[in-house]
C-alpha cells in the first residue's frame, strides 16, 4: 500500500502518484468534486424549463441539463435527495426530471441483477466487437464533443447518443470499445449507466437504433455546421439506413429475477464483527455514506486499485474528480488514500462497508460490516427488459 498525502497540490499527486496509470494529459473537469461542491450545486439547482431544454448541446448557457451526474454516479448526492428536492418544480420539468433519475435507477437495477451480462448485447444482435474509430474527427459536430469529453469528462445525454449512434449505428464499429473510450473519459462513468446507454443507442436494447444525422445537429447546436468544413458535403446529412436487427433467444434473467435478495444486498446493517475501519469505494464517496455516518469514531480509508487503473487508463479527469472528494471530506474528517489493492487491505483490516450493487463487490470478503445501498426504489423480482416495464413494477409511489 501506497499512502497518497491529500494535502499535496492535486496536479502533482496525479504526476507523481499516477504515473502510468491514467491516459491523456493531466488536467482537471470544470465541474470539481467533493462533497461541498455537490451540496452547493444542489442548493443552487433549478429545473425550470428541463423539459424543453434538456436536450440542448449550444449554445452551452442553454443547456437545461443540471451536471448533477457526477455528484449521483458516486452517490454524493444520492437519487433519493434530488429526488426530493425537485418537489415544487413546474409539473412538466418535475416529471421530466425524475424520469431521467430513474433511469439511473433502472441503469443500476439491471446491472445488479445482471451484473457483466450487461457487456453484451441485451436482446437485439448488433455489431459489439468489429475494431476501430467511429467518430469522425473532421466533422465538427463530432470533434467538438469528443473535444469536450477529453478534456472536461462531461457532455450531456444528447451529445452521447450521437457518438455512440454515430460509432456504431453509422460507421459500424463495434459499440463495446466505443462505450469503453466513452468511459474512460466521463467523471459520472458507471457501468450500469454508460452500458445501458449504448445498449439503447445502437438498438442492442431495444431493436430500434437512434439515427443521428444533420437535423440533430440543427436543432440543438444552432450554428454549429456553418463552421463545418464539411459544411458543403455534409456525411450525415441523411439519416443512417434503417436495420431491423435480429432479435436473439429471450433471456430469462431479464424476464424474473430468481434471487432479489442477493440483488438488492442487505436493507439493514450486517455485523460481523467489529470494525476497525470504514472503507469508501467509488459507488459511495460522500458524507452520508452509511458505514461512515454509523461509524463517526472510526479512521475512513479509500484504496486507488492500481491493478485497475493500470488496466483501465482512465483519463486524469476522473482521478482528479476522486481526489478533490476525498481531499474535501478530509477537511471535516481524516481520510487515509493509499495507492494499492483495496480487496487485500479487506483482507488484513475489519473493514466497515456500504454495500455496492456491482459484480466486483463479490470480490469483498470477511467484511466486518455491510450497510444498505440508498436505492431510490428496491429492486423488484419482476421484467428489466425496458424501462416502461421494469417502471411500472415499482409501484404507484414512484
């Protein structure tokens, strides 16, 4: 284990920590983490006009999306409190809004159930493994947005659809390399919800593949393509050709759940034994994480998987977003960061946990303590095949 001093300058600790382990120059998101920030963009969020504008991408002052994700992906913020806090927006932005939370949820629902069946294709056959690059840097509808991902970690939802459609739809690249760049890249990137998006995109999902072409362009980044150099000869001019993709054998596990217990993990704490340490994991990084507000007496830890990072490259983006969390709860309450292997100190410390609905959680052995996940809704035993289906199993209440 290698312990990461907090308090050193955040680009240097990324220079001199994570050498090796992280892709593209080191540089930092415009949207910053921490707990303070996300206390802060919530005090200060306003939905009013989300519905109509939601999907705006230019020009960026009217953009409706919130950049709430990160601070949710990491729960932060959990889906519950912002949830909450939209209770007297105007109607229509209301509803609006919270559909895309649970969306979240279903994102997270089904990768629980499902856990890494989600890397492949749900319910349509469509092309997941052909090697290459789907995005078309000349064309300045793709290299601004790539542009943004690459050096912010942030674009909203419309711009994503358009690189993966774009990938895979259009250009015919296999979407799991393109959904792992995206990853690489995004500060809110979670499995559950980058997969699934891809997954609804190329049609994978739902056997409908989104179409991008020029009239998106219009619509939301008014402008863009009259400082296209492209602009005469336009590549996306048309829509994509329409595919039917074939749909494959039905998958059981997508229709019932055999063991919700064991997807949804504990809804009251499990002791056993007692803690000498609260680990944090990146599934919940803020300060009502449970294991931390049941545990205010004992040291909190975070553990960098190195052998992960090393694998994964991720941009220095998402390093940095980790660090500013951690360096902001250090203000309030000690933090130990180490640089090492987070399953072995598992091993050689009673550690106390909030549960995380992710198969590598699995990986997690001799746990002292398990403290629920904060679902906005539990997981229900019936269809995640769609959205529209796996919703109307919550209930009236949602």
């Amino acid at each position: 284990m290698v312990p990461i001093n907090l308090k050193e300058d955040l680009l240097t600790i990324i220079e001199q920590d994570f050498n090796g382990l992280f892709s593209g120059e080191i540089g930092v998101s415009s949207i910053s983490g921490g707990q303070s920030a996300a206390n802060l963009a919530l005090a200060n969020l306003d939905i009013t006009g989300y519905a109509n504008n939601r999907s705006q991408v230019l020009p960026k002052n009217r953009r409706g999306a919130t950049a709430l994700s990160p601070y949710i992906r990491h729960n932060i913020l959990t889906l519950g409190q912002v949830y909450r806090a939209v209770k007297t927006a105007p109607f229509k932005d209301r509803e609006k809004f919270r559909d895309e939370l649970f969306w979240q949820e279903y994102a997270r629902h089904l990768y629980a159930r499902i856990g890494t069946r989600l890397f492949e294709n749900l319910r349509f056959e469509v092309n997941s493994n052909v090697p290459g690059d789907g995005w078309n840097r000349e064309m300045l509808c793709i290299d601004e947005v790539v542009a943004e991902l690459e050096t912010d970690g942030w674009v909203v939802n419309q711009t994503r659809m358009w690189l993966a459609s774009h990938w895979t739809v259009r250009n015919d690249k296999g979407w799991l390399s393109g959904q792992e760049r995206m990853h690489q890249n995004l500060i809110d990137g979670s499995r559950a919800a980058n997969l699934l998006g891809w997954q609804w995109t190329v049609g994978a999902g739902t056997g409908k593949p989104y179409g991008f072409a020029k009239w998106q362009v219009d619509k939301r980044a008014s402008g863009l393509c009259n400082r296209c150099s492209l602009k005469s000869e336009c590549p996306i001019q048309e829509f994509p050709a329409e595919i039917s993709p074939h749909e494959l054998d039905r998958d059981a596990i997508l229709d019932s759940d055999p063991d919700v217990g064991a997807t949804t993990g504990p809804t009251s704490m499990v002791v056993n034994s007692e803690a000498s340490h609260v680990l944090l994991t990146i599934d919940s990084l803020g300060d009502n994480d449970p294991a931390l507000i049941a545990n205010s007496h004992l040291p909190a830890v975070f553990v960098f998987n190195q052998q992960a990072l090393k694998k994964l490259q991720l941009s220095s983006r998402r390093i940095a977003f980790y660090l500013q969390t951690l360096q902001d709860l250090n203000t309030r309450r000690p933090v130990n960061v180490y640089l090492g292997d987070p399953y072995q100190f598992v091993q050689d410390n009673a550690v106390a946990i909030t549960y995380a609905p992710v198969p590598s959680f699995k990986k997690f052995t001799k746990l002292a303590e398990i403290h629920p996940y904060p679902w906005l809704r539990p997981p229900h035993a019936g269809t995640v095949k769609s959205f529209s289906s796996w919703r109307t199993k919550l209930g009236k209440d949602s």
